[in-house]
C-alpha cells in the first residue's frame, strides 16, 4: 500500500474510533473496550533504522485492515529493551533474526557507587531511537502517531547495567547506593523521555504509549516493569515505587506492564498516585505463570485504573475469565489473543458478554 493511502485509511479508522477510545481512557461513560492484535515483527529483530520502519508500517497496515479490534495503532522506535542501560555502558549483541540481548557492565555494587550522570547523546543506541523517531517522522508525513520507545521501569533498567543478584542483594545492604544510582536511572528516563516527546512534537505523541490503548490527547508514559512481580513487598515499596512515582509525576501519569503473576502488588498500586493503567496476563496461552482473573479483580477494582488483561484465543476459556474479571469498579481492556479463524466470532462473543455485565 502507497503511505498516502495508508494515510488516508489511517485518517478514516481514526474517525471511527478515536472519540470512544478517547472516553474510555479519560472515565467518560464507556467501562471497557476489547482489542485484538495482529501478529507483527515490531518487537523482533531491529538493526536497522530502516528495518524497524518497515516494521511499523507493516504493523500499521495490518491493524487497519483488521477490523475486529476497539483501538487504533501507532509507530514505535523499538530498539530493544536496553535502550537506557546502553547509557550507562551496557553493550548490545545484536542479532539477524532476533531483538538483540543486552549484556550489563557493572558486577558488584561498589562499581556503581557514584555513578557518572550519562549523556544521552553519547549512546548510539538512544541517537538511533530519534534518528528513528525523525525517519518515520518523514515518510508517514507527520500523519500518524508515535509513541516513545519502549521503556523498561527504573528497576527493570537497574539490573541491565548491574548483574541482577547483586542488586537485590545490595536493595538490603547499601541502600543509599541504590538510591542513588536509581535516582540516576530515573532522571535519564524523564530526560530522554521528555526529549523524545519534543521529536515527535506535541500533536503527534501517543501517550502512554508501549503496547498500552493510547490517543495522542491523552497523557502518562508506558513502562515495563518485569522485576515488580519478583519483589518482595518491602523492595517494591522502598525501591520500585518511589522512582516509578517519579515518573508518573513528571508525564501526568504512568501505565505499568509486568509479565508474571503480580496480583499481590497489584493491591499496593494504591500507594502510588496517577497510576492510569496496568497490562497482565490470565492466560498460559499469554504467559507462563499468568494471574487469575479473581485476584486480578480483586486487586484493582475501586482504584480507578484501567486494568488491561491478556487472554487466550478459545472461547471455553475466554468467557468464564471475563465473567470473573468484570466488576462495576473495574475499567476492563480485554485483549484477546490473534486467531485468523475465530478473529471475528471471539470479539463479538466477549464484547456481547460484557454488554451483559456492564449493563
């Protein structure tokens, strides 16, 4: 397809169904949305500015196409999760047909007591994420929206630059150096973030952004943070939320991924302010050790943010886990699993049991 024509179809699906994705996120009636994705390279190998172009583009074509979904799509600069480790000296290994590994620097935590501030302008990596922002920019003609790169959480990006084991070990024996060097961490992720967003340009940012239902009227920032459902309770209060607050306040807002079965911290998110919305997974088919759905519920209803929930692609399953999920107190994304046979039946079967639910 021609960029004009999909321009012109972008614009189309936009007046479809911007002003209900834009109420849903903003509380404005509409209790809960389900979406479907279809398969994409986007997160797979990115060695080249013009490789994760044709990446996006190829993405955005496909979800256009598709119509049994309640969201829009949206360019990303994906270059890997190292993106802010590689600052602080962490070394991509990049591969053909693959995201490339991130390999730390750091081994003990002396090694990071009093850690140099980096400059951004120093990493390729993070040159390459505008230089991609700019390249995209241009050849969608400023037409359709781009979201910061994918962020991994001040924690997440901790233990790519420190061998892991040391630093929970070191969160209960040098504290202040944790502090520190994580006070570091979040200021480059504000910084560039913020960065990012001026490449882009205000009209043109999709916020929260990474794998989140997003407008470019909204606000907040995505954020992955995988380590969450590993801490103990004591960890994330006194070293994952204070600099994940950070940054909820400095981008009016956070939206928080994690893999795993974190229901349990999921119920201390209360603690933090302007959380917008989180992203988990009830289904093996999503994830290894996935939530249930109860506990999920449990965790989230009342607190006012938008629980995204992964599921599978069969309807036996499907059904009873939205039926355990939904709550009046609970702001649902639904998001199935990809099945090119069963695409069509599996959103109208849940979008008609959530009618039924949320009445």
């Amino acid at each position: 397809m021609e960029i004009k024509e999909l321009i012109d179809l972008y614009q189309l699906r936009k007046e479809e169904k911007e002003r209900g994705i834009l109420e849903f996120l903003e509380g404005n009636g509409r209790k809960f949305m389900v979406i479907q994705r279809t398969p994409t390279e986007m997160y797979g190998a990115c060695n080249s500015i013009e490789q994760v172009y044709r990446n996006n583009i190829a993405n955005v074509e496909r979800s256009l196409g598709f119509e049994w979904t309640d969201e829009l799509p949206y360019l990303e600069p994906w270059i890997g999760v190292g993106v802010y480790a590689t600052a602080f000296g962490g070394v991509y290994k990049w591969r053909e047909d693959n995201a490339p590994d991130t390999y730390y620097t750091y081994h003990k935590i002396d090694e990071v007591k009093n850690v140099e501030y980096p400059d951004y302008r120093k990493s390729p990596i993070m040159q390459m994420v505008l230089d991609c922002i700019d390249y995209m920019k241009e050849k969608t003609l400023g037409q359709i929206p781009i979201s910061c790169t994918d962020t991994q959480s001040p924690c997440d990006t901790a233990t790519l630059i420190l061998d892991t084991s040391e630093f929970f070990t070191a969160c209960y024996t040098h504290e202040e150096i944790i502090f520190d060097f994580m006070k570091k961490v979040t200021d480059l992720i504000i910084e560039f973030s913020k960065v990012q967003g001026e490449r882009i340009g205000q009209d043109l940012w999709i916020r929260p952004g990474h794998i989140m239902v997003s407008s470019t009227a909204y606000r907040g920032l995505s954020i992955s943070d995988d380590n969450m459902a590993v801490c103990s309770p004591k960890i994330n209060q006194k070293v994952v939320f204070p600099y994940d607050q950070m940054l909820a306040d400095a981008f009016d807002g956070l939206a928080i991924h994690s893999c795993g079965n974190w229901a349990k911290t999921m119920q201390r998110l209360g603690l933090m302010h302007n959380v917008l919305m989180i992203d988990c997974a009830v289904s093996k088919a999503c994830d290894p050790t996935p939530n249930f759905p109860s506990e999920v519920r449990e965790a989230m209803k009342g607190k006012g943010i938008i629980t995204k929930v992964r599921v599978g692609s069969e309807l036996e399953e499907i059904l009873p886990q939205v039926e355990a999920l939904a709550d009046p107190d609970l702001k649902l994304i639904i998001e199935l699993a990809y099945s090119e046979e069963n695409a069509e039946r599996n959103y109208k079967a849940v979008k008609e049991k959530l009618l039924e639910l949320y009445p």
